[in-house]
C-alpha cells in the first residue's frame, strides 16, 4: 500500500480519556460541585439515618418545656408543644427528599419523551404541544400546583405528580431546543440513508448526544422541585402534619416571630437554604463541567 | 538568525513566542517568530490551520483571546515596542496606525448601529464630528467603491450582503490612514465572484494608500496574487520566507515543496495520477518539538534534523528554516503518482438520468426556486462535478437525487433505466444503499456519540444486511480500504482529525456497494494536504469499485481533478453541462468564464480579468429572462432581460444557455485571449 | 401565542376543579342557582363573556360580587411587585454587567454564586430570616405588609420594603445571569473586536457596542419572569398577610370558592400575556435585525 498509511498515526492532541471519564475529571476539581454535592451528601445521611443521632424523639411532645430558647439541653430550643427542634431539623429532610428527587424524575421522563418527539416530528403536532406547553409554563408551578391539589386532595404522590408534570414542558423545552439542533446535522440524514425507523433515530442516534443538555436540566429542577415542595408544604398543600418537615415547621411556628420564638423557624429555613444553594452548586458545577 | 533590522519597517517582530493557557499548561502556538514587513510592503504570511497564523494578527494588536499571554520576544509598530505601551498608548496605536480585517464581516460589525454610525465613530476620534465626519464617511465609502454610499450609512449590517460588509470593514480599517492594515483570511468564506472583487480592491487600494500590509492566509494562490513577499508558518515557526514569486516557483523548505504539490494544479486530472500529499499531522499546539518541526514528515529527514534545530538560512534575500535547503524541491513524493483512473467507457448504459427536476420552496411567502428544470445523466463509474457559488442549488439537487427533500411534481429520475420514488421512504432497500452520500462536515455527519466502529458497522448491517463474521470480514476490509486501521475503530469521532474522520465518512458511504456516491464539498473542510489524501482515496475507490460519483464544490481545480462531466449552476439553473475538458477550454458560457477568471492561479497568467459587478441575486426574486443578465459582462441587450435562454447543444455533448451563439461566444472568447497574450 | 394560553388555560382549570365539584351534597341547588350545571362551553363562553364586560361573577363565599375583590388585590399587588421591579432589574443588570466585566476574578464569582443561591432560595425561607433581621431583632421594619389606613405614598412604601426583598432576591439571580452571560457573549464576539481595534475608548466601546447587544436577550427574561412573580406573590402575600391577588387566589383555594379562583387566574394569565406582549414589541424596537428584515 502507498504511503498514505502514514496518514493512520494518531493526531497527539486528542485526549485518551473519553468524553465522560473527562466530565467526571472536571467534576472532581471543580470546587463548587464538591461544596454543594457535601451538603447534599449530609442531608441525605440526615434523612437515612437521622433518627439513630437525634437526640430526642422529633414528634415527642413536652408541653412543660414548650417554646423553650435553644440551650445545652436543647440546642435549638423546642416549639410551641414542647418538641426538639434540632431533632426536627435533623429527621425534617426525609420527606422533602422523597418527593422532590421523584418529581424531578417524573418531569425529566416525561420531558424528555415530550421534547425528542415533538423536536423530531416538528410540524403540526410540535406547534400546537408547544403552544399548549408554552401557555402551560405562563401560569406559575405554585398556582398549576395550588389548583391540582384543591382538586385532587393533598398527598404525597399528588405533589409529586403536581411538580413532576408543571416542570415536565420546561424540561421538554430544553430538550426540544437540543433535539432540532440536532436534527439539523448530517448525521440525522445519514440515517435516513440508511432506512432507520423514527424510534432508532430518536433514541439511538438523537438521544445519546442531548444527554448533556438534560442532566444540567434536571439538576437545576431538583434544585426547583426541592423549593416548591417546601413552599407547597408552608402553604399547607405539600407534606401534612405531623411529619417534621421544614417548610410545614416554619407554616406553623411563623405566626409567633413578633413575640421573639426565631429559634422555632430559623434553623427550618436555614436547613431548607442549605439544601437548595447545595443542590444548585452542585448543578451549577455539572453545567460547568458539561460545558468545558 | 534573524536579518538585520531596518529601522524603516513597519512592523518588526523579534523572536515572538505566544502560548495558550489550555487545562492549566501554556502550551506554545507562536515559536520565536521574526519577521519584518518593509514600509509600503504586503506581507504574506501562509500555513495551514493551528500553524498560528492568526495568532500573529491578534498579538500585533495586542487582543489575544484571555487564555493567550506574549512569552517572550518583541513587536515594533513603526518603531514603537508595542509591548510596552500603556492602555492608553495602545488605544491610540489601534486608533491611528493599525487597523485590522478579518473573516467573517457580518460579525465584525455590529448588528444594533447603522453603518453611518460605526464609520463615523471613527472620524470622532480624530475630531471630526456633525456633517463632516459624515462627509468623511461617505467619501470612505465610495473609496471602497460602493454605489449609494449615502443609502448605505442608513442601513444596519444584517441589510448588506457579505462582499458589502466587507467593503464596508475595509473602508472602516483604512479610515484612519494606517501605516499598516492586517489582513486575517479577509475573502475566505466569500463566493468566488465576490472573492475576486475584494481582492481587486484591495489590489487597488494598495496603489492609492500608503499603508504597509499584512495578508494572512490558507490559500496559497491569494497570497501569491497580492503580495510582495512570503512568510510560510508551521507550528508557530517561520520556515520558509522570500519574495513571493521566489518561494512558490522555487520553494526551499521540503513543507513548502510539499504544500504546493498537494494542489491540483494546472488542469491535473485524475487520470493523470495521484496528487502528492504531506504524511502525518500538524504538531499539536504545545507539542515540545526537538530538532525541524516538520522532521516526522519529511523524507529528506536524518537524525540531525531530529535534534537540532535548523537556523533560517539566509540564502541571499530568502530564508529557509532546513539544513538541507538546497536539496528541498527533491523530497520524495509521499504518494506515488502510478495508479491512474480508469475512464468510464462511453458506450455504456446510464446509471442515472434526471430530467426536468425542480424544487420551489415557500420562503416567507415568495416562491424560492432553488432548482429549476435540472437535467442530467451520469454513467457508470463517472464523475459528474457540480459547479456553483452560494445559491446555486447544488446542495438542493444532492438532497434531492438522494430523496432526503421531494422535488416539485413533475421532474423525474430514472436509476439504472428504473424509475425511483421521489421520497426516500418510497424507495427500495436496494435503490437507497445504491445512492449514498458523503457531507461536507464529518462532525456533522458522524454521530459523536458512537464509536468508528458502531457506526461503520451499523452501515454494513443496514446497507450490506451483514451480520456476524461475515460484517467483521467486510468490516476489516472496508477500514483498509480508505487507509485506517483498527486503532481507530476504538475510539469516537471526536478523536480523530478532520482527514481520518471524513475517511470514516467515505467507508460508511460505501458501506453498501452503491452505485453513486454523491460528494457534497468533502473537502472543503480540510486543509490542502489532507485534502489531496482524500481526493486521491475518492479517485481510487472510483477506478476500484466503478462507482459514478456526484461531486459539489465551488473550488474549480478540485472539480477539475475528479470529473469527467461538469454542470455549472447559477441560482438553481445549469448554465453550462458538458465534458469537463470542454467546459474549462471554452468556448464556454459568460459566467464559466467569469468563474474560472476569477478563481485565483499560483500561476497567473492572465493580466486582464473579467470581474463581475453587484452580487448574486436573491433567489426569491431572480432577474427576468436570462438569469445572469445583471451581472453578465457580454450581455446583448433586451432579449437577454425578457427571454431566457434554453440550454443549447455548442457541441456534440455540450451545452450552453446563452443567447450568444456558440460561434461567437467562441470569437469573443478568443479574442480576449490574444488582447491579454503578451506583446 | 401567549394570548392563546391565557384563554386556553382556565378552561383546564376550570374542568379540574369541576371533577371533586360533583360528588358534594347540598350543591347541586346552589350550582343550579350559580349556572354552573350548564354545559361546560356555555358556561365558559357566557363566563368569558362577563369577564370582558367586567362582571367576573359571584363570589360562593362573600356571595357577592368578584371584580371589586380582584381588581382591589390586582392594585395591591401591582405596588408590591413594582417595588421589587424596580428595585431588582437595575440593580441585576448592573450586577451582571459588574461580573462579566471581572470575569473570573473574585467580585464575579461572589456575585455570581452570591446571585445563583439567593435565586434559588424559596421566597417564605428569605422572607422569614429577613423578617428576623430586619423586623424581629434589629426592628427597622414592620413585620407585616398592612400599612394603617390613609398611609401616604413613602409610608406605604415603606411598609413594602421588607415584602419586595424575598421577590427582588429570587429575581436578582436571574436577571444578574442573563445579563452577566449577554455580557460575556458581546464582550467576546467580533464586533467588540472591531471596536477595540478602532481605537475606542473602552467607555464608548462598553457603553455603545457591548451593552445594547448584551441586554437584548435579558428584556425577554425579565418579562417572561412576571409569570413567576405571580407565583411568588402568593406566597409572599400570604406570609406578610397582604391583601394582593396571591393572597386573594390562595384564601379562594382553600376555601373553593371557585368564581373568585377562575377571575383571579384568568386575570393573572392577561397580566402574564400583557408583559410578555410588551417585551416581545420592545425587543423587536431595540433590534433591528427584526423591526428591519433582512433585504438579502
């Protein structure tokens, strides 16, 4: 053969790790990840196992110690019938990170299933589902949420399905965006010279390449689904009583700041931050690294 | 190692070294250059991509992007060490002695300000405001030899066509009457036509300003068109330096030689053999490079060239970075020339035949005919190359010979004597794996997250209905066939460069023995070297398989080399179809003519061109009668703008649609040639 | 576009909360006397309407008249959200044209982690640490939003202070990025090149080529963000006890009363496709690539 083959070394400015293995690389150095992904990472233990370090039972009432300012004893004092907050905070992520991880995971699903296809098929079916789906995101989550479960009765797997489907059309938007550019590309028609049915096309072809695009998505909406799980909940219309949960602490201890109790509603709202700033630096640290 | 520096130059690199800062390294782009450009002089300065000849324009004006920092050496502008002026100092620098222009003029200016306003701007600086900066503006403008320069300054970017905002960049850079204008790649990405104008602009510009000029660029044939000397860039070294004239005639660097035969050049054709190409690949920015930096590629390469770095040799008014310049031009060819193409035997039946083919699209409710009543035919192991600037419809007819959009009703196409379906889905297996194609950009066409094998394989599965030990046999020898290796089914796209992945491409097209292949610009992506690689695989594939290729470019000698047929298209109409040899010796159709005078030759001979006036005209709204009849220099009168033209037969096989008659379009044509032959 | 959408949608919603409606006892009577066992359409068409004639229906619960209720509240929570406009959208622009203009040096990255995680932060858990600081401990400022009556224009206003922060925090966020990732985008593109090049001042270059090419994009997200202002409003209403449209849409959820919930969305759905409306005229004045076309 000629002495083209020559041609066959390989150029030595490709990196020998793989685009995911670079991804993973990236994350390990990246400062903001590792913060957030350790708050969450606590919060997670909390939630497995916090019964087993609380110090005292979270649903315990003491109405002789009631609204006591936090002390050795208490560290973050008690609320109005007498239980310890600390412990409350402690146990209080559970619920919220039950409901909110399945809600993120209902809404990348269903986005995604609704983006590849009407991103694919474009044309008619896509205008009018993004019509719908555009006149859908034009009513705020809290409201969409407020009605479905005036209608349909407060549970768990309502505000799962509640916040699964109002972040599903923001999600399918992103992947729609990321599907019709990709569907420009050659390798799209290449396909098609191939005779590849629509469903190998959608998902063995498109899919693996807008994989980046929706984990970013889906890791910033559990950042959104853990802030309106809290805020349904203060509302009354999230997680019910007697769980420990932060949002539904703060509902019911808010009324009493004006007489001085901050101890009862701090340290809830410090942990509900905490949660949500750790998941969005996480968030913002996988965009980061799915970006360089 | 350096000529000695004249205090009268305009620019004055010393020992410049640049580095980029990528995942936390420096990496080295520019390797102690040092260069000089004389008052009133043009400088080329040559080299394939990542060789850093941008990097050159960018560190001049100080704008390196924020991960570039100077390494070392020193830039005099004028005498003044740019390096160490202050913001202040160097704004005034940018302000009153250079001024840049580069790729891409509809970003270069910005989108939200009138022209008028960004050209003003300029004059404000000096002090110039109201009425007569305007004044200035428009006298600018016409400079640049734009008609209506008033109307002009009223209108934003987006509203001008590409060689307008380029002109309009051009007039805004020498408004300030630099002593040194920069040029980075200022025609690439422009159409042929428009190309050719700018450059002549240039040209003439060059003659009424003083200022001295640095011209960068890939295209060897530009460079050597409108400059004095010539500076040949490889990985961030200067190897090769002299007057132009000198260094392409009689190249002293083994990459100089290299380079240049890698073009097809003077009517080479595939039949006449192989073209030669460079082995290997570019250093890689950073690469710690011992010795001659091109030692891995060369065949005149000995240990001496490995570890010692070669000086410029001066060699009377020349450099040469080798230490054996004096034996550059006998580099051994690194592809054999043997191997010549077979020819399509005449008599043979069609593989295609296309007639009547149209393609209308609704364009914000204009009708778009982006193709109209195309007929072709294509034998059996025959090239058929498709000519065209932008908006030509070349890519529309591959897209629809290959059913990927449906024509309008009424055309029909005809595969080996059978009728196919418009659409692809009506198509049979056996009719799609017959016709494949091979995209302009393998990024685009190879899908990044498969691995080369997958995706070869997949092709053979679908196309070739292999499976088992019977898809890794073919496998095996598809990958041998376009020179890879099973290295390289590993890894994915992404790892591979531009040359490697477009093999990758070409196997998968041909993974279901097709009868045509259609290229759409499969090289255009590439840079020259790598280029002829893959137009000597595309030629031997041919001769091996007897496989009809459909070849689009818009550079005439790559069409040149692969076809045996040429259509020559102009906003979707064929104004020329005939043999290849036919259609380049003429007599041939006014905007052929104009085409192949405008393309710029390593070996100019011509000294008088035919240049077109205005643009291409909007396909939504084409001229009446005869489409060309805007621009056409030999335009008759009235019959052209009310009748067009049908496509006549000049000679046997060759037709033209013109209403000069083939007599004496073949008088006038010869005409020019003897006003232009020398005295 | 977005019209549609605000018409399309109480219909939905309007079926959703007829589902548990049916199985209830004594409603029946009072359904028929609401109109409400009409057919679906008719009632829908007849409510729309009403609602353009400005009758928006009988409150189930105060039966008596909507609008007053809804247009009262619409008032209120127009002050509370123009607070928050416009304190927020100068002051993230400015943010984020601060941080693209450091880009990567330690003021970006304060202002630009700084503004993600205050974002993100659900507006009662700002809303109630801010009403610690400022209202509990220090006392500067009055823990709910009901100012006395016949309170003048800078009591009022001062009175809204506290409410507009959670919502000016969660907006600064976003604004502060777009116009932060505008910035970055015009700052590295040609054009801005070219002006440097021209020898500039880099005023002129910041103030006349990069800024109105960096915050086209963030007119459009500020408007598309009226939709989640609404929603924060009910929250926020709702913690500070102030008679706004969220405060109004979450009393009627509660307690079902339907004619006001229906008023209440479809009015917030018109001040939805009003805002963006306006945005999309603005953007298509300030760019002329759209108000022009393109000749080519």
């Amino acid at each position: 053969m000629s002495a083209t083959d020559a041609q066959t070394s390989m150029p030595d400015n490709t990196g020998r790790r793989g685009p995911w293995a670079e991804v993973f690389f990236s994350l390990l150095r990246s400062g903001t990840f590792l913060t957030g992904l350790g708050i969450v990472l606590f919060w997670v233990a909390c939630a497995l196992f916090g019964e087993h370090f609380a110090p005292y039972d979270p649903l315990a009432d003491d109405i002789i110690n009631a609204l006591a300012p936090p002390s050795a004893e208490h560290w973050f004092g008690t609320d109005q019938i007498g239980r310890d907050v600390f412990s409350r905070v402690i146990v209080g992520s559970r619920d919220i990170l039950t409901v909110a991880p399945l809600a993120t995971l209902l809404a990348t699903i269903a986005g995604t299933a609704l983006g590849l296809f009407t991103g694919y098929f474009r044309g008619i079916v896509d205008d009018i589902v993004s019509r719908i789906l555009e006149a859908f995101m034009a009513i705020p989550v809290v409201i969409v949420a407020l009605l479905a479960i005036v209608a349909l009765g407060t549970s768990k797997a309502t505000v799962i399905v509640v916040i699964g489907l109002s972040f599903a059309p923001i999600i399918a938007r992103t992947v729609r965006s990321a599907v019709l550019a990709e569907r420009e590309l050659d390798y799209v028609a290449a396909a098609q010279l191939r005779h590849e049915s629509a469903l190998h096309t959608m998902f063995v072809e498109i899919l693996p390449n807008v994989i980046p695009p929706i984990l970013v998505e889906t890791t910033v909406r559990l950042g959104y689904a853990i802030f309106a799980v809290a805020t349904l909940s203060f509302m009354g219309f999230g997680i019910q009583p007697p769980s420990p949960d932060w949002g539904l602490s703060i509902s019911s201890n808010y009324g009493m700041i004006g007489g001085g109790f901050w101890w009862t509603v701090l340290f809830d709202a410090l942990a509900i931050a905490s949660l949500v700033i750790g998941v969005n630096l996480a968030a913002d640290g996988v965009q980061g690294a799915l970006n360089d | 190692m350096t000529e000695p520096a004249k205090p009268a130059n305009a620019l004055e690199l010393h020992d410049l070294s640049v580095a980029y800062r990528v995942g936390g390294r420096n990496r080295a782009v520019l390797r102690n250059l040092s260069l000089g450009i004389g008052q009133g002089e043009a400088y080329g300065l040559v080299g394939e991509s990542g060789c850093g000849k941008s990097t050159v324009a960018l560190t001049v004006v100080r704008y390196l992007p924020r991960n570039g920092s100077i390494t070392g050496g020193a830039i005099s502008l004028d005498g003044q060490d740019v390096m160490k002026l202050d913001a202040e100092a160097l704004r005034r620098a940018r302000a009153e002695s250079v001024s840049m222009v580069y790729q891409d003029p509809g970003k270069a200016l910005n989108p939200s300000l009138r022209i008028g306003r960004q050209l003003t701007e300029i004059f404000e600086l000096g002090g110039v405001s109201g009425q007569a900066a305007s004044d200035k503006a428009i006298a600018m403008l016409n400079r640049v030899r734009i008609s209506d320069p008033a109307s002009v300054m009223q209108r934003y970017p987006h509203q001008l066509s590409g060689g307008m905002q380029q002109r309009v960049a051009i007039a805004m850079a020498l408004a300030n009457d630099p002593t040194m204008l920069i040029l980075d790649e200022p025609t690439t990405g422009l159409d042929a036509t428009v190309e050719a104008e700018v450059l002549d602009l240039i040209a003439q510009l060059r003659q009424e300003l003083s200022a001295s000029i640095l011209f960068i660029s890939h295209n060897l044939a530009v460079v050597s068109n409108m400059c004095d000397r010539v500076g040949v860039l490889y990985a961030g070294m200067l190897v090769e330096e002299g007057p132009t004239d000198v260094v392409f005639n009689d190249p002293r660097h083994p990459y100089t030689v290299a380079l240049l035969r890698c073009l097809p050049r003077g009517g080479q054709r595939k039949d006449h053999g192989r073209l030669d190409t460079i082995p290997g690949f570019l250093p890689g920015i950073g690469a710690a490079i011992r010795g001659c930096a091109f030692a891995d590629r060369c065949a005149l390469a000995t240990d001496r060239c490995r570890t010692e770095l070669p000086p410029l040799y001066d060699l009377g008014g020349r450099l040469s970075r080798c230490h054996y310049h004096e034996q550059a031009q006998s580099l051994p060819r690194a592809t054999p020339s043997d191997a010549a193409a077979s020819t399509p035997k005449a008599a043979a039946e069609s593989v295609l035949r296309v007639e009547g083919l149209n393609k209308t699209y609704a364009s914000h409710g204009h009708a778009l005919r982006a193709v109209k009543d195309v007929s072709v035919s294509l034998r059996p192991g025959e090239t058929l190359g498709l000519v065209g600037e932008s908006g030509s419809g070349k890519t529309t007819i591959a897209r629809l010979l290959l059913g990927l959009v449906p024509p309008d009703e009424g055309g029909r196409i005809e595969l080996e004597g059978k009728p196919l379906a418009a659409r692809l889905d009506n198509r049979t297996a056996d009719q799609i794996k017959a016709m494949q194609i091979v995209f302009q950009n393998p990024d685009s066409a190879l899908n990044r997250s498969h691995s080369i094998r997958h995706l070869i394989s997949r092709a053979l599965k679908r196309l070739a209905g292999l499976s088992g030990a019977a898809l890794q046999a073919r496998l095996d020898e598809l990958v041998r066939s376009v020179r890879l290796t099973d290295r390289h089914l590993a890894v994915k796209p992404r790892q591979l460069s531009g040359g490697l992945k477009q093999r990758v491409a070409i196997a998968r097209a041909f993974a279901g023995e097709p009868r045509i292949v259609v290229c759409d610009e499969p090289t255009s992506a590439l840079d020259v070297s790598v280029q002829a690689a893959i137009l000597n695989l595309l030629a031997d594939l041919q001769s091996k398989e007897h496989v009809s290729y459909i070849f689009i470019s818009h550079d005439l000698a790559v069409v040149r080399y692969l076809s045996d047929q040429i259509a020559v298209l102009y906003l979707g109409r064929i104004m020329e179809l005939g043999p290849s040899e036919n259609v380049f010796a003429g007599p041939h159709h006014p905007y052929t003519e104009a085409l192949l005078s405008a393309v710029p030759k390593l070996d100019q001979t011509e000294t008088s061109r035919i240049r077109l006036d205005g643009e291409i005209p909007s396909a939504t709204n084409p001229p009446s009668g005869c489409v060309f009849h805007t621009r056409c220099p030999r335009k008759l009168g009235a019959i052209c703008e009310e009748q067009e033209p049908s496509l006549a037969e000049a000679e046997p096989g060759h037709t033209i649609r013109c209403h000069i008659p083939y007599a004496e379009l073949a008088r006038l044509q010869k005409q020019k040639a003897v006003q232009t032959e020398p005295a | 576009m977005v019209f549609l959408g605000g018409q399309v949608l109480p219909g939905n919603v309007g079926r959703a909360i007829l589902g548990p409606f049916a199985d209830q006892r004594a409603v029946d009577a009072l359904n028929h006397s609401l109109g409400v066992d009409r057919p679906l359409l008719t009632q829908y068409g007849s409510w729309i309407w009403n609602f353009i004639q400005g009758d928006m229906g009988t409150s189930y619960i105060f039966r008596s008249p909507v609008a007053p209720f809804v247009i009262d509240a619409l008032g209120n929570s127009m002050k509370l959200a123009a607070v928050a406009f416009v304190l927020v959208v100068p002051i993230g622009i400015l943010g984020g044209v601060i941080a693209a203009l450091n880009l990567n040096r330690p003021l970006d990255r304060i202002i630009s982690l700084g503004g993600l995680s205050v974002t993100v932060l659900p507006e009662f858990v700002t809303g109630i640490i801010l009403i610690l600081i400022f209202g509990v401990w220090l006392r500067w400022l009055p823990i709910s939003a009901a100012w006395p009556r016949d309170a003048g224009f800078f009591t009022q206003l001062y009175y809204l202070i506290l409410p507009s922060l959670p919502l000016f925090l969660v907006l600064f966020g976003y604004i502060a990025r777009m116009a932060r990732s505008g910035m970055i985008e015009a700052l590295d593109s040609d054009y801005t090149r070219t002006a440097v090049l021209k020898g500039l001042p880099w005023r002129t270059v910041i103030w006349r080529h990069v800024l109105r090419n960096a915050l086209l994009p963030t007119i459009t997200v500020i408007a598309t963000q009226t939709g989640y202002l609404i929603g924060g409003l009910v929250v926020i209403e709702t913690l500070f006890r102030y008679q706004g449209i969220g405060s109004l849409i979450f009393t009627a959820a509660r307690g079902k009363d339907f004619p006001v919930l229906e008023a209440g969305i479809l009015t917030i759905g018109i001040v939805y496709a009003v805002a963006t409306l306006a945005a999309d005229f603005l953007y298509s004045v300030l760019n002329p690539r759209i108000r022009l076309g393109t000749d080519q």
